[in-house]
C-alpha cells in the first residue's frame, strides 16, 4: 500500500505523453462554448452532468466525430491546441505527441492542412514558451474511413514533415479492414522521413498486433494490450524493442478490460515489453496523466522509480529530434 505523501509525488511527476488524440483531448465546456458561438446544436453529444456521453465504442466515435463537427477552422484549432495544453501541463505533462487528422482539419484538402496545422503549432509554440510544455504532431489517418481516403492524410503528411510533425499514425475503428489495405499510406509517409505507429490490439486480439508489425513495419503501436494474449509475440515485442502506448484508464472505461487490476500493463511490463503511460481521449474517459499515474500506483503498488523508468522510455521512444530529447532527458533528471 502506498501512502497518500507518495501518491502525491507521484501526481506530481513530470510526465510524458505519447498517445492523445487533439479532438478527443477537448474539453467538453470548449465544445460547447465553440458550438453556441457558432450556434450549432450538438444534440446527443452531452449527458445531463455536461460530460460528453455514448454508450460504447462505436458509438464513442460517432460523439467524438460530432464533437469535432463544430471545429470548423485553423482558429478553432488553435485555440483547441491552447486549452488542451493548459490541461496538460496542469497534469505535469512536460512533453505530448498528439494526433492530428487531415480529414478533420481541412476535409483531407494539402492546402487547407497547411493552414490548420500551421495554426496549431503557433498555438504550441506559444504554450512551450508561457507553460513549458512541448508539442510534436503525428498525422493519422482514420481507419473506418477506408484505404483511399488515408491516402490523401498520408500525402498531407508527407508533404509536411519536418521536426514538428514528426509521425505517422492510424486510428478509427479497429474492426474495420485490414492493417495491409493502408500499406501504400504507411510506405509513403515512411519515405518522407515520418516515424510510423498505428492502433492495434485494442478491440482485435494479438493477431491484429502481429498483422501491424508485418504488414505496416510500426515501431510503436497504439494499445497493443492484447499483445499478452499470445505470449509469443510478446517476446517479439522484446526481442524487436516495439513500444506499446498504452492507455489504462481508456480501456477500462471503454470495456476492453473490467477494472484496473484486471489490465496487463503489469504482465507486459515484467515481461521486459517496453511499455508507456497516456490517456487517449482524457475527458471521454474522465481522466489526467495525474489520475492515470494515481490509479497504477493504487493498483499495482508502482513507485516513483517505475514512473521515472516509464518517463524515460517515452522520450527514448518519442518521435522528435535529438535535442528535443536531450532536454527532455534533462528535464527529468
């Protein structure tokens, strides 16, 4: 049992965050705010206690998809960017890779992209300097939208890669096609320089896992939780140094696994899998990077020296250059 001095040091450690998705990271009062000035109705979107509210995964996606309907410019954007960061930092996250879809901001369109994303960065820009977090972008493309328009997010990315937006990625829904229909996205992004992860193992079993690794060549992979379901390829995992962004309270709170104790972000762990803490979608969930580092010190009596070994794999795994990471190496003692 750790005491609640601890606990505190632990929520209060400077923490890195490798798998948030921007939209999703909204607060629900940005939302609505956004949405009255707009005079948009944003029916079913919100539960009677002004939290965001859905019944399951899918329908998860349908909210966040309506949610982000009200974000209609790169100025929406950027003053997205700013409330997500105050959030954040508010949390000790010190560093966030977030991902950032071409087909939400500017309908998949390279030079509305190059519009939006040159907003949200400003607004990170502006958020490093007044709060001292950093921000880096990974493009996704979103899975349930299918293989051709994931082209079009791939060649936005690819034609603005650089030190800022530093990855490629996929989400969406996991049940949807196969890993292989957006080879030809990943190759392209991978040629541009762009380092690679997508989600996988989240709602499919390992083999989804296994099918990510092959067939799109990623060296991190959203979730991966159901890795542990096939203790072969978990020792794939170690032997190749593939790094699971791992999201508890997300999969807790979405089903995936019952409760906490019952998630094997501790079995992965002992086993040598590189593992790193996020929170996905926060207010979907009803989560910080704090409460997340509470809770797995709760439940698997983890000490600030796990979370410090956790903190250093995710700048060792992150996507940025190496003098980012130096500092942020630094930054962490």
């Amino acid at each position: 049992m750790i005491d609640e001095e601890r606990i505190e040091a632990i929520r209060a450690l400077p923490k890195i965050e490798l798998h948030l998705h921007l939209e999703g990271a909204a607060p629900p009062g940005f939302i609505r705010g956004l949405a009255q000035e707009k005079s948009v109705r944003l029916d079913g979107v919100f539960g009677e206690d002004g939290a965001y509210a859905y019944r399951d995964f899918v329908h998860f996606l349908s909210v966040y998809e309506a949610a982000t309907s009200v974000l209609k410019t790169p100025e929406d954007y950027a003053r997205l960017t700013t409330a997500v960061l105050e959030e954040s930092a508010a949390s000790g996250v010190i560093y966030s890779e977030c991902f950032l879809s071409p087909d939400f901001c500017g309908g998949g369109d390279l030079g509305a992209w190059r519009e939006y994303l040159h907003a949200i960065r400003e607004a990170a820009e502006a958020a490093e300097k007044s709060m001292g977090i950093v921000l880096r972008g990974i493009v996704t493309c979103i899975r349930h939208f299918g293989p051709e328009t994931a082209k079009r997010a791939a060649l936005c990315a690819a034609e603005t890669a650089d030190d800022w937006l530093v990855g490629f990625g996929m989400g969406g829904d996991e049940n949807k096609g196969k890993q292989k229909d957006f080879a030809w996205s990943f190759d392209m992004a991978r040629e541009a320089g762009l380092r690679l992860t997508t989600h996988a193992g989240e709602w499919r079993g390992a083999a989804e896992v296994a099918e990510a690794l092959r067939d799109l060549r990623v060296e991190r992979i959203g979730h991966g939780v159901r890795a542990i379901e096939n203790l072969a390829l978990v020792d794939n995992l170690v032997e190749n140094g593939i790094v699971l962004e791992v999201c508890p309270g997300s999969n807790v709170t979405l089903g995936v696994y019952p409760r906490l104790s019952a998630h094997p972000i501790e079995k992965l762990r002992e086993r040598g899998v590189k593992i790193t803490v996020s929170t996905d979608d926060p207010p979907f969930f009803h989560s910080t990077m704090a409460e997340e580092y509470e809770a797995l010190a709760r439940s698997f009596g983890w000490d600030e020296e796990v979370f410090g070994e956790i903190a250093r794999t995710s700048v060792e795994a992150a996507f940025c250059n190496e003098d980012t990471r130096a500092a942020l190496l630094k930054r962490l003692g």
